[in-house]
C-alpha cells in the first residue's frame, strides 16, 4: 500500500510581490547594463515592446523559453538569471 505525503507549502503575497519586483527590475538592470534598447530584445525575441517592457515593471513574466533566450542575449548562465532573487 502506497502511504499518501502531502505537503503544503505558504508563500504570502506580500513575498510573491518582492520577487516580482526584484525580477522585474533585474531584468531591466541586465538590458541596460548591456547597452540594449527595449525594442531590439523584444524583436530578438519575438515578442511586442510592451511585452517586454509589461516583464520590466513586474506586471507579467516571461516564459521558459523568453528567460532562456534573455540569458543569452544578457551573456548570463540562467544561474546568474535568478540568483539571490528569492
């Protein structure tokens, strides 16, 4: 007999808000270390410029595959992409 684990895990909006500025403003602070204008990385990613710049003021995220293509565009490992975020 399988013995059922469940485990629950509290995240409070409050610290779901802190990470997502904190990602939000990283992502802006790679762009502009780099020297990249907001609508050439949307066009490298196939995104519109208000998307991007919507993931820079933290009011959506990107997916997957955007965070990987950010990485290298960025010259960053996707370790470096999200480290001391949380």
């Amino acid at each position: 007999m399988e013995k059922e684990i469940r485990k629950e895990f509290q995240v409070s909006d409050e610290a779901v808000l802190r990470y997502d500025k904190a990602f939000a403003d990283r992502l802006k602070n790679m762009r502009d270390r780099n020297g990249l204008k907001r609508d050439w990385v949307a066009e490298q990613l196939g995104v519109h410029y208000n998307t991007l710049k919507n993931w820079e003021l933290g009011k959506s995220h990107p997916g997957t595959r955007e965070i990987i293509v950010l990485s290298k565009i960025y010259h960053v490992t996707l370790d470096e992409f999200f480290k001391g975020l949380a």
